[in-house]
C-alpha cells in the first residue's frame, strides 16, 4: 500500500477511535439511532472521554520514543489526567498515578496491587491501543509491545491479554485493503490462536460461532456481554467490526446502542473500523466536529513519520 493510504489509515484509526469514544458517550442519553443522530447534528463538538484522551497519551509517548516505554507512557497518561481529570476515569488510573507520585514505584509495580494485587482486567488497556496497533503493525513483537504499554495500568492478565489482541485486529485491519473480501472467521481464527488467557480465548471462540451463524447484534450482546470487563466488551467491539467492517456508521451504531460501557465499545469498534478504511471513509460531517481535530491529525501524522511513513 502506498504511504498515502498508510497514513490515511492511521489518521481513521484515532479519528475512529474518538469518533466512537465520544458518539458512544453520548449513546447513554440518546438511545436510539434518531434521537442520537439528531444530537449529533445539533452539536459543534464532539467531545471524547478517557478513552480517546489515553490513546493520544500513548500516541504522544509512541511518537517521541519509537517505541513502548512503560515509565515515559505512564508519566504522560498522568500529566495529562492531572490537566484533564474530568474526562470520565474510571478509578483504577487515577490511583496508579497518585501512587506513582507519592512513592518510589514504578507505574507497573503501582498496577500490581490493585484490586487486592491481581491487576484491572478493565477494558482501559484495549480501549487505548489503537497508537500501538498502528505503529507495530508488522511487527512480530505487537503482542508483547501492546501487553507491556497495558501493563502501565492494567497487570491482570486478562487485561494485558485483551489489549494484545484488539492491537493485533487493529493491525490486521490496516493491513488489509478497504473494499477487499475478506473472511471474518479467518479474522478471528488468527486472534483466537494469539490469545493467552482462557477468558479472551473462550469469548474469541463464542465470537467466531456467532459470526458463523450470523446471529443479531441484540443476541450476540446477550451472550458475549458488555461490561467494563475487557473479555466482554473486546470481543462485542470486534463483532461490530466483522458485522459492519465496510461502514463506519453501522459498525458504530451497533456498537454504542446496545448498551453496557457504550464509549468503549464505540472506541475499540471504531479504532479497528478506522484502521480498516481510512479517514476518507469515516463521515465528513462528524470529522469536523471531533473537539482537537487539529491537534489530533498532527499527531497522527507525528506517529507516521516516527513509523518510517512520512519524511
Ligand atoms: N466507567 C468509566 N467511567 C466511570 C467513572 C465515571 C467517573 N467517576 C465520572 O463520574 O466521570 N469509564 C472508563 O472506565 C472504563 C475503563 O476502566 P479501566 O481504565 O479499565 O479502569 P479500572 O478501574 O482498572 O477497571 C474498571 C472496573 O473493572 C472492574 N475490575 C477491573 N479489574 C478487576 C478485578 N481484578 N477484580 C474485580 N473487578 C475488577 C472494577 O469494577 C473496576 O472499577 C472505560 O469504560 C472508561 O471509559
Ligand atoms: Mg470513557
């Protein structure tokens, strides 16, 4: 693929990414397809949530280092929660970065003891990734990469293991061209095998017969879940995808209106949607009301140039 569709691939993947996060959000009142789009339409802006807010972090960090490094990650996803912190954290982050700040720990040591020392197996690791899966798309060390910039905050293996595997669909996603055919099965099949936990695993099988049996999103939620748990919310994201994966809106629409953590589910859907089509795919109307678009496309095009992309 040539470096301009590259990049217009990294440009829908954060674009998606806060395209879904902030539409999602708004999904919590406005709970229908109309009535959300007629919200939508009405608004200047469309403001994210953490979720976006830790992707451009980890964008930032991926940017300026080249690759994942935990302290570097840890330190700008606290700078920018103590500059933002009304953008919807859930309560894990937070104590991280207050522990960070008044111990000795490292970020990950700090992870470790929460939730009685397992670790969050929270979705925030997943619902971030999108930076990650971009800029080691055709690495063979995605999985490892993507797990160490989850450990920042989330040590649960669960939670490593989800973000490991929504960067690696993300990866797949880019790679493929928009408009091709491709096999959703086969889709799963590869992330099912590059899973390590039980959890992630069990849901991917799940996944992969509900796609088989083209079953209805209002079902699959039934049985796949919805939580902030990330081997509910991961695998719902990524039917969204496979039910929709040549339009933006539909892939979005199923993700944030069948309730459960709707932001996040719009996220990770439409970080994997972004990534597959290209900015020139998501709806124009909507790009121009993303609240820091500028900003974002210049880091997006800051993450190209570190990936080798752009001069
Ligand atoms: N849910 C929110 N925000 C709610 C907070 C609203 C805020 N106070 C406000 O009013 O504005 N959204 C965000 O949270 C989700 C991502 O969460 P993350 O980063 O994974 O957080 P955390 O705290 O690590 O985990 C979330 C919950 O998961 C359960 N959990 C995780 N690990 C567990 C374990 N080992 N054992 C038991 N439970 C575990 C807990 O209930 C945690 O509270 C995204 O939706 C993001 O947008
Ligand atoms: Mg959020």
């Amino acid at each position: 693929m040539d470096r301009e569709i590259l990049l217009s691939k990294i440009k829908g993947g954060l674009f998606g990414c806060a395209l879904g996060d902030a539409i999602g959000e708004l999904a919590f009142r406005y709970r229908d397809r109309e009535s959300l789009e007629t919200k939508i339409y009405r608004l200047d802006t469309l403001v994210y949530t953490d979720d976006t807010a830790m992707a451009l972090g980890l964008a930032e960090s991926l940017a300026r280092k080249k690759d994942v490094d935990p302290e570097d990650i840890g330190d700008t996803f606290a700078k920018n929660f103590y500059s933002e912190p009304w953008r919807g954290y859930a309560s894990g982050p937070p104590t991280i970065f207050s522990m960070v700040r008044n111990s000795k720990l490292s970020y990950v040591d700090a992870a470790r003891t929460l939730f009685g020392g397992s670790g969050s197996y929270g979705n925030g690791a997943t619902m971030r990734i999108v930076p990650v899966g971009l800029f080691f798309s055709n690495s063979d060390q995605i999985y490892e990469k993507a797990a160490a910039s989850a450990e920042v905050t989330h040590a649960h293996s669960v939670g490593k293991d989800g973000a490991a595997i929504q960067a690696m669909a993300i990866a797949l996603a880019f790679n493929m061209r928009p408009g091709d055919d491709f096999d959703p099965l086969e889709f799963i099949e590869k992330l099912e095998k590059a899973a390590r936990t039980e959890e992630i695993k069990n849901r991917l099988s799940l996944l992969k017969i509900l796609v088989r049996k083209d079953v209805p999103p209002s079902e699959a939620i039934k049985k796949i879940g919805r939580s902030v748990a990330v081997h509910e919310s991961m695998p719902f994201s990524l039917y969204s995808f496979l039910k929709f994966p040549e339009d933006f809106k539909k892939c979005l629409y199923c993700a944030v209106l069948h309730g459960g953590d709707r932001d996040t589910l719009g996220a990770m859907a439409c970080s994997i949607a972004g990534s597959y089509l290209g900015i020139e795919n998501l709806p124009a109307k909507w790009l121009l009301k993303v609240e820091n678009r500028n900003y974002i496309d210049t880091l997006a095009e800051e993450l190209a140039r570190a990936k080798g992309i752009l001069d």
